[in-house]
C-alpha cells in the first residue's frame, strides 16, 4: 500500500529565504506526483505536476523534483514572501490507478 | 482560465437526511473525481468517472452513489447522513492521456448536525 509522508509537517521562515519540503513515497511505481498549495479552509491549487519519466519541473518561483527510484520529491521555493504562507501537499497518482494519494501536508509560514 | 465548478458551497444537514453535491468539470474534460477531506486531514479518494463510466473507486461508503451525465457534470448522492461525513467534499477534473494533471474545485463543505 502506498504511503506519502511530508516532512517537515510544519515550517517558519522569515521572508526572503529560500525553503526545500519534501515528500516521500513508499512504492515507486508512480505515474505522476502532483504538488499542491491549499489556504485554510479552501481549495487545492495545483502547483507543479511531474510525470515520472521526469526530473524536474519548474514555474516562476517554484522547482519541483522527483527521484523515482529512491521514492523522494522536493518543492523548493525561491526567495519566499508572505503570500506563500499556506499548507503545501504532495500527491502521487500510481501507474494501475486513477487516484491521487496524498500526504499530511507542510504547513508553511513566512514572516514579515 | 475557467475551472471547476461545485455547488453548493456550504450545505447543512440533520443527521439521517440525504444531500446532493454536483460537479460541472472545465470545459472538455471528460474525467471527474471526487475526495473528502476531513477536518484537519488529507484528501481521500472517493469515485472517479472517465467518460461516463465508473473508473476508479476509493473509500466510499454505501450510503454513497455519484454518476457522470451525457454533459460530463457529476452529482455525487449521499443518504443516510452521519455526523462524521462533515467534511469538505472536493471534485477534481482532467483530460485524460498522459499529462492528466488533476484540477479542484473550490470545494462543498457539509456539516452534518
């Protein structure tokens, strides 16, 4: 059974730093990984979608990797500023299934 | 850029009623899913339809039914309601074929009282 786990679950920068999350899986027989951002009480916003043939994908401030093989992503955000404050989840969609399975979640915080 | 769209937005129900939540998934997509997400916890997969029919099917209780319409909206039905269905119900779309990155919608949230 497939588990994504986040680590860390919770994280306070001040703003202007640059932050890695990361997201772990335990099957490696993935189709895709999705990273999403979503604000309390709100919808997921997809951020950056990985298939798995690939290493990278990037947008504006955000790079996202994949090591298929070792069962690890990282999200990592450029210079953070306030408006990034959110919960951050990684999703993995496997090769036999439609689902998204989902990790807890970072829960992000840049300060002012 | 339109996006999915569900409705309603918040809906509350006494314990044992019925509710309907439905689904309209961004023009030409032909795939919807559906998730719960409980307070304070991650997603869960429910039901997807690709084309109409039953593609995938998660934790869903019995007490639930959904389907996918000739127009490609979905109405996911539930009966019997308990109060630990409160939760935020997310709907999702996407093309299908390789690059079927998944989109949400704003989200129903249902409390059960």
């Amino acid at each position: 059974k497939q588990e994504v786990t986040q680590i860390p679950a919770a994280l306070s920068v001040p703003e202007g730093e640059n932050l890695v999350l990361n997201c772990s899986f335990t099957d490696s027989a993935i189709y895709n990984l999705q990273w999403f951002r979503q604000d309390p009480g709100k919808g997921l916003t997809s951020l950056l979608l990985i298939q798995s043939s690939q290493r990278e994908q990037t947008s504006g401030r955000l790079n996202a990797s994949l090591d298929k093989s070792s069962g690890r992503s990282t999200l990592y955000i450029a210079a953070s500023q306030p408006g990034d404050s959110a919960t951050y989840l990684c999703a993995v969609r496997m090769d036999s299934s439609y689902k998204l399975i989902f990790g807890s979640g970072t829960r992000l915080l840049v300060r002012p | 850029a339109a996006g999915v769209i569900q409705s309603p937005r918040h809906l509350i129900k006494e314990k044992r009623e019925t509710a309907t939540l439905k689904c309209y998934p961004i023009p030409r997509h032909d795939t919807v899913y559906w998730y719960q997400q409980g307070p304070g916890q991650d997603p869960q997969f429910l039901i997807s339809f690709y084309e109409k029919m039953q593609s995938d099917k998660g934790s869903i209780p019995d007490r639930f039914s959904a389907q996918q319409f000739s127009d490609y909206h979905s109405e996911l039905n539930m009966s019997s309601l308990e109060l630990g269905d409160s939760a935020l119900y997310f709907c999702a779309s996407s093309f299908p074929g390789g690059y079927n990155e998944q989109f949400f919608g704003p989200g129903t949230r249902l409390t059960v009282l």
